[in-house]
C-alpha cells in the first residue's frame, strides 16, 4: 500500500525495455524526479531475472542534479506489463514513466500489448514519452525546455500535464491551447475560451503560463500546426475517449505523438478504484479469445471474400434453399424445413458485408450487400410461385410462428452471428458451421414471406419479413464485433476506410435500434397476452368448478374485439344451466380479469351412470343322448 507521501520522497519509476531506450528515458525521468526531489528506480523484465550489462543508472543522475536516490530492479518472467504490475502493486510510485516508439499497436492494442496494459491499469500517475524509432530523443533535457505546449481538451488528465510542466521546467513558458473546430464559428471560439479559462483557474498568476485558442479543421491538425511554431515539446493528458474508439482509430493523444515533429509525453493520472477495476476487467474480457496473427487474418479474408461473391451457384442454392422451405412450410414439416437451412448460402455474404465493414472494404462490403439483397428477391419470388401453384395453401402452424417475432429471436440472431463469425475465423470449431447455420434460420422467414404474399396475408409477410430483418442485423452486429476482437480493423493510414467503418458501425447501430424496437413492443404485447391468457384460464377454472354439477370441458379465446375479450366457454353438465347463472359466470369472470368479457357458454349435456356389476353368467345344462339310441333303427311305420 502506498504511504503519505509526506513520509516517503517523490518516486519515479522508470519502465526500460531495451538497451537502446536507456539513455533518453533516464534522462526523462531524473528530470522528473529531480523537480520533486525525489527518487528514481528503473524497472526491467527479463526471462531470467538476470541483470543486462547495459542497464545501470548513468552517472549524471545524482544528488547534484537533486535526485535524492536511483535503483536498479530486474523482474523475471515473460510478460512485461504484468511483471511491471505486479511490481509496483504493493509499492506503487508517484509516477511510472514507460517509453513508445510511435508504432501504432497490432491488432486490439493501441500502443502495443506491453503499454496497453501498463497505462490502463498502473495504481499511479503514469507517463509515456514518445521515442523515435532508434528508441532515443533529440538533445536537450525537459528541465531546460523554453517552450512547452499543452493542448487542454477538457479531459481529466490535462491538468497532470501543466502540473508536470510547471515543476520540471522552471524556465520554460508554458502554452495551454485550445482548439475550436471551423465548423463551430464563433460560438467555437467562445466556447473554447471558456472551457480554457476555467481549465487554468487553479493556477492563477502563474506568469509562465500563457492560454491560446486557435482554429483548426480537426483536433489533431490544429495540434500538430502549433507544435511547429517553436515549440521544443508536447505535453498533453490521455484521452477520456471509449476502449472501441481507442483501439478502433486511435485517439488524439495517440495520434499527435505519433506524427508530432517534437517530442510528446503523454500523462494520465492515478485512477479510483472503481475505475482501475473496470479497466481491469475490461482487459480481461478482451483476452479472452484468441487474437488472429497476419497469415491467419489473410486466409479468412480470402475465404469469407471468396464466399460472398454472387456467382451462379450462389444463386442456384438460394433458389433451391428457398423451395425446400417453401414445401416444408406449407407441409408443416420441421425436417424439411431445417434442410433448407442448410443448405442455403446467405451466411456467408452477411459474413462478407460485416468484414467490410469492419475493414472499411468498399468493394467487399458492396459485394456482400449485392448477394444479400439478390438472394433475398430470389427467395421470395421462389416461395411466391410455388405457393400460386400448390392447391389449397394455407397458413400452417409453422408458417404462424415465423410472424411474431420477439427480443427472444433476437437473442438467438446475435448469439448465431458471433458463433459463425468465430467458427468462419478459427478452423478448429468450423465443423459447428451447420449448427450454426439451423440456429441463424434465414431463409424460412424469407419463404413464409413470399407465402404470406401469394396467399394475401399482410401480417404474415410483414411479421416474416421483421423476423428475417432481425436476424440480418444481428448477424451483421455480432459477426462485426467478433472479428474486431480476433484482430481485424480498418488499414492504417487511410482515413477514407476508417470513415467506411465508421458510417457502417453507426448504420448497423441504428438498424440493430430499428428493430430492437418492434420486437420489444411485439415481446410486451406477448407478455400481456400470456398473463391475461393465464389470469382467464385461472379465474374459468375457479369460477366453473365453483358451479354445482358443472366441469369445465376447455376454453378458447376468439376473435379479437378490441379492449372486450370474447371467449368461449365448454363445459359438462347433467343439468340446464341457467340464464341468470350464466350472466353470473361472466360478471366474475369480468372482475377477475377487469376487462370487458363477451362470453359464448356451450353446454354439453351428460348423463353420468353408477358403476354397474354385470350379471354372473349361468351354465346352460347340455343334454346328451346315449351312444345306443343313436345307433337304434327307427320303427318300420308300414309294420
């Protein structure tokens, strides 16, 4: 646990990863260290535990330059951000300062896995300095800086930033600057003098401290403009921006120093422990599959990319999908019907259009919306002709089930959509595709579609359609997230397919929204009817059994009549009831459920008989005729 730090000194603590990186990072950190006249510590992982000949403390970081101490610790084990975690837990310093050479990370990570988890989770101030790729820095130390510019966003770790700055060049003058965006105008201005002016009011009369408001296109542009203007270093705080953003585009932070033409340090401060938990949990969410490497990556995208071209036989097994859901609907066949499910090839075009998206592929996201869209048209007009030409077509039970959709199927389209994304992705679960593909059941809403069309039943083709929307957006949904965390993300560099992904995530948001929508009125309207269906069955069970000589044979609820249920009532009776008890039944019945009932009581009269014991049986006496009459000849008659 850390102590008062008016008991202890100001501790830096300096991460070095390489030989390399030594020199320029010490030198960071006796300046920093030096400002508080406090201590400095290198830290190092090495797999052995063993210290590098290289690694010491050069000697001009002393008590001269008003660093009270420096140490030396190595750590064993393979993984630096943990090890370095783990170091600093029960001990933590003031400030751990970690270097960054400007490469932007691979896959989910910003910075590289090593920062990532070191600056999301570190129990202290923590600072990266943006090293060139040599590992090293242009000459001349932050304490002797004339010049320093801190851009003030409104975020939570500028503040940190201008402590920093303040403490450690003495000399310098300080710019804070604040940029309004062109398209803001004046009311920009305004704003962003206000948002600075309450920024450094916790400074005031700091004579070194000078504000300035510019106007630039973007953020990250206006930065980079000022920097240029004399500057010998950026210090800014790390973005408050969400995890997706970050590691989807960078963030501002980020992207400065990795273009700034003068060194940048980047600071974030300590978090809370609610804070420090989240990021800690939300590491450990992001790992818990396994990320693609290049090759891996490659070979999926060909794959997927050469699935959700619309080729000839794309086109024959949709239409053929789309008839053997057709017949098996219309027989009510479930096994005919799961056939058709596997037999169709929608999957793998929505795979296309979510990877194009998240890739911000053109070409591939209009190949996998041209075969979605053409499959689609094909399967209804198929379903469409077939049900024209098969005599006596009506709605089955398996047709109604597909036009009432709810959050429910909902559930079962995003779970379906990760679980194929995952399998198309990782070889060794793809033997699940068919499963998978029963599950996601795309093509059966389309046919009930094209049926609901043929036989002039809106509703069914209306709630089908809903039905195979909110499977094609879920799918969309989840197969596109799950391929951002295996690894895949809009190429670097090209801000035009950073914009595809970004208009095509909030699309398939607002979409995803759209039909989020109507399934949870459809799923509440269920919900009422099945309690009301219960309240009814109740309240006829009770009240029926209540009535002398009368059992309940069943109930069936008609036609819908508005806010009056109307219901039918059966029962058995060995007796007339009666008009008055008939009115009875149905004003309790009313009160039970406090709606208006419209009852049709059918009476179904019986006659109930006592157990009756048949008659025991009596032998009949069989006469027998003696073997010596028979052989007698009868008597002459002529004699």
């Amino acid at each position: 646990m850390k102590q008062d730090p008016e008991d202890t000194p100001y501790r830096v603590a300096v991460a070095i990863g390489a030989k390399d990186e030594l020199d320029a990072l010490i030198r960071i950190g006796c300046d920093l260290a030096a400002a508080h006249e406090g201590r400095l510590s290198s830290l190092s992982v090495t797999a052995s535990g063993q210290k590098p000949d290289w690694l010491a403390i050069p000697d001009g970081c002393t008590a001269s330059m008003g660093v009270e101490e420096a140490s030396v610790t190595v750590l064993a084990g393979s993984d630096a951000g943990t090890e370095i975690l783990r170091a600093i837990h029960d001990e933590p310093p003031d400030l751990l300062l970690m270097g960054w050479r400007g490469q932007p990370g691979k896959g989910r990570y910003l910075l590289g896995r090593t920062l990532d988890h070191v600056f999301g989770q570190a129990p202290c101030d923590i600072a990266v300095v943006r090293l060139d790729k040599d590992g090293g820095l242009p000459e001349g130390s932050l304490r002797d800086a004339s010049r320093i510019l801190i851009p003030v966003g409104g975020g939570p770790n500028a503040g940190l930033a201008l402590e920093l700055a303040l403490a450690v060049a003495r000399q310098a003058e300080i710019t804070a600057l604040s940029i309004a965006r062109h398209s803001m105008g004046d009311v920009g201005l305004s704003l962003s003098r206000e948002n600075l002016s309450k920024e450094l009011s916790s400074w005031p009369g700091e004579d070194r401290l000078e504000s300035r408001v510019v106007q630039a296109q973007t953020v990250i542009q206006g930065i980079l403009d000022e920097a240029e203007e004399g500057y010998e270093w950026v210090m800014m705080g790390a973005s408050d921006e969400s995890y997706l953003d970050r590691v989807l585009f960078g963030n501002v932070p980020q992207k400065v120093a990795a273009a700034s033409p003068v060194p940048v340090i980047v600071v974030r401060r300590q978090e809370g422990q609610v804070d420090a938990l989240l990021h800690e949990v939300g590491w450990r969410m992001a790992h818990l599959l396994p990320s693609l490497d290049r090759e891996q990556q490659i070979d999926v995208y060909k794959s997927i990319r050469s699935s959700a071209r619309p080729s000839v036989d794309f086109y024959i097994m949709m239409a053929l999908a789309a008839a053997i859901a057709t017949f098996g609907l219309l027989q009510d066949s479930v096994a005919v019907i799961i056939g058709a499910m596997l037999v169709a090839p929608l999957m793998a075009a929505i795979f296309g259009l979510s990877l194009g998206i998240v890739r911000g592929d053109l070409r591939l996201l209009k190949r996998g919306t041209t075969a979605i869209l053409r499959g689609v048209l094909l399967s209804v007009i198929a379903a469409i002709a077939i049900a024209l030409i098969t005599p006596n077509a009506t709605p089955q039970s398996e047709i109604l089930a597909r036009t009432r959709p709810s959050l429910l199927d909902l559930g079962v389209a995003l779970a379906s959509g990760a679980a194929g994304a995952y399998a198309v992705c990782r070889k060794e679960v793809s033997a699940a595709l068919p499963g998978v593909a029963i599950a996601a059941a795309l093509v059966p809403p389309l046919a009930t579609a094209g049926i609901g069309v043929a036989l002039r039943e809106g509703e069914i083709a209306v709630g089908a359609m809903l039905l195979f929307s909110t499977n094609l957006v879920a799918i969309i949904a989840a197969g596109g997230l799950v391929f951002l965390w295996l690894g895949f993300r809009p190429v670097g560099g090209q801000k035009t397919r950073a914009q595809i992904f970004q208009r095509g995530a909030l699309g398939t948001g607002f979409l995803l929204l759209a039909v989020t929508v109507p399934l949870g009125i459809l799923t509440a309207q269920t919900v009422r009817e099945s309690a009301l269906d219960r309240a009814l069955d109740r309240a006829i069970r009770f009240e029926v059994a209540a009535m002398r000589g009368v059992e309940l044979s069943d109930w069936v609820q008609l036609e819908d009549g508005g806010d009056t249920i109307n219901i039918e009532v059966r029962v058995r009776s060995r007796r007339s009831v009666t008009h008055q008890e008939v009115v009875d039944l149905q004003e309790r019945l009313a009160g039970e459920v406090q709606r208006p009932i419209a009852l049709l009581l059918t009476v179904i009269p019986t006659t109930r008989l006592d157990p009756l014991t048949p008659p025991t049986p009596t032998p009949t006496p069989i006469s027998t005729v003696s073997p010596a009459v028979l052989m007698t000849p009868p008597a002459d008659s002529g004699d």
